[in-house]
C-alpha cells in the first residue's frame, strides 16, 4: 500500500495534502515501514493525517501536535498535545524522542525554524525530520526576513563547514564580506538534506566528514 492508498483507507478525519508530497514521502519513508517507529505530526487539523500515519506505519505510536483542542482525535496508538510549535518550553514538555518529525505546522518562519532548532535533537539516530510547505518562505505575510529556505540554505554550508575550516578555504575566509559561519549545534548530525517541491527531508545520521578512502 502506498500514501496515497493509505489516505484514501484512513479510518476518520479530513486531510490535504500538496500530489506531490505522496511520492516524495513514499520514497523517503520505505525503510521504516515494518518498524515499531514513534512519528510526530506537528499540523492536526482535521485529523485525517494522523489516520493516515497509522494506517501506513501499523507499528508506530503517533503524536499530534496543534495549537487547537484536537483531544478528540487521540486513540490507543495517536496521543494529541495542545499548544504553540513556537514555544520552546511547550515543546520541551513532549515527553519522548523521534524517529519521524513532521512540520505541517503553522508554515511561519519563526514557528518552522524553532521548531527544528528544538526538536531535532530529539529526532533518534536514523531518523527523518520533514518540514512542509516551503513554499511561504516567498510569502512575506508568512514572516519574511530570514526565511526557512535561507535558514535550510545555511544548514547545507554547516554540513561542509569541515572543508571551511581547511587550509584550502583561506583564501575565501580572507576576502569574502559575508563568509557564513556555521550558526546552529546540530550540523554534526545531519547526515544528508534533500529537497522537493515545496518540502525538505532532513536525515540524521552521525558520519565521519571529509575522510577520503583510496583504493589501489
């Protein structure tokens, strides 16, 4: 079965989601079909994601998160939490890791950047953190500034800030104006981070950067 099966197979609620996301997810998420995973949903609504999860991963334990009373969605297997994704300490108070983050939330930059900074070092290690929606990163009634593409954008020169700090670099540390510098405390983590349409799938996994193996 595959997402799309899955929405369509749901036991309750309404759902929308972008065509696209359906494939991207069916790819991303194969390997944690058949696994006993815990899957965050930050974005309730009517529910019918959350149904949706449960229907696709039978062996996980889902957690909604929403800013609204959506208590009533809460079954043996999908326990719901009410509050603000832009509240560090409201997060903090989720008990638990992750091994799937999803950020389907408020789509502002403030709450999707927060979110991340505080959540994924809860994510467990082979883990998939997804925000949704990048698209409001071009609509300024979103938040505007330094937007959630800027801030992903940032994370991808913090993955390689290894060949930053080489002798090799500078030259560019010496002449650029603006030379980023790694702003955020989980780039050591991050594995790999890919984009669709509209959405960014964040993979953790701690590997040894830039360690070259030659074979003869």
């Amino acid at each position: 079965m595959n997402l799309l099966e899955a929405a369509k197979n749901r036991k309750s609620g309404t759902l929308s989601k972008w065509e696209n996301y359906f494939r991207e997810y069916d790819t991303y998420f194969a390997e944690y079909r058949e696994r006993p995973i815990r899957l965050m949903e930050i974005g309730v609504q009517g529910g019918g994601s959350l149904s949706m999860w449960k229907e696709y991963f039978p062996k996980a334990k889902i957690v909604g998160v929403d800013i609204d009373d959506c208590s009533r969605f809460a079954t043996d297997d999908i326990e719901i939490f009410t509050g603000d994704q832009a509240n560090p300490a409201f997060l903090g108070s989720i008990p638990g890791t992750f091994d799937i983050i999803i950020d389907d939330g408020g789509h502002t930059m403030k709450q999707q950047q927060i979110s991340f900074k505080c959540l994924f070092p809860r994510l467990n290690e082979g883990g998939m953190y997804v925000i949704e929606d990048l698209h409001t990163s071009y609509w300024p009634e979103f938040g505007g500034g330094y937007t959630t593409m800027s801030f992903l954008k940032d994370l991808i020169d913090d993955i390689h800030d290894w060949a930053r700090k080489s002798h090799r670099a500078s030259f560019f540390r010496g002449r650029l104006r603006h030379f980023h510098q790694a702003k955020t405390p989980v780039d050591n983590g991050i594995r790999s981070i890919t984009f669709a349409d509209s959405m960014c799938f964040i993979k953790k996994e701690h590997v040894e950067k830039g360690k070259q193996i030659k074979l003869s």
